[in-house]
C-alpha cells in the first residue's frame, strides 16, 4: 500500500499537490527516503529518473528551483 503511493508520487504528484508544485525537490527527496526506509527503493529503475527530473531543476547560473524552469532558492537547493 506505502509503496504503491510512494512510487506514484515520484512518477506524478496528485492534483490536490498543484498547490505544493514550488516544492517538488522536497518531495522527490522524502519520497525517495521513504521507499529507501521500507527497502522498496529500487536503485536501477529510480536514479536515473530522479536525476534527470532534478537536472531540470537546476539553474544554468548554480542551485535548484522548486520544479523545472522555476527561479533557483535555498529551500530546494538544500533538499
């Protein structure tokens, strides 16, 4: 159950997240940490993806925005 919803929210977040969308870093990160917790983080299917998705997030001129193409601040740079 945990780690159907867990591997949903790294493929898409549900639509009552839209409100959270300036935190998807946040998200990836815990997401990730829960399914490492439970031992269901498979590294082969979920690395790949999860650094592209931050790649996207990163400012060409240094540190991360809250999703892609968004304005780079601390919070997401720090998650």
């Amino acid at each position: 159950l945990h780690e159907e919803w867990l591997c949903r929210g790294l493929k898409q977040l549900p639509t009552n997240f839209a409100g959270l969308d300036a935190s998807r870093p946040w998200f990836v990160f815990w997401i990730s940490h829960a399914l490492e917790v439970i031992e269901a983080y498979d590294e082969e299917v979920w690395a790949p993806q999860v650094a592209s998705f931050l790649a996207k997030c990163q400012h060409p001129d240094g540190g991360f925005g809250g999703g892609p193409m968004q304005l780079a601040h601390l919070a997401p740079t720090y998650a």
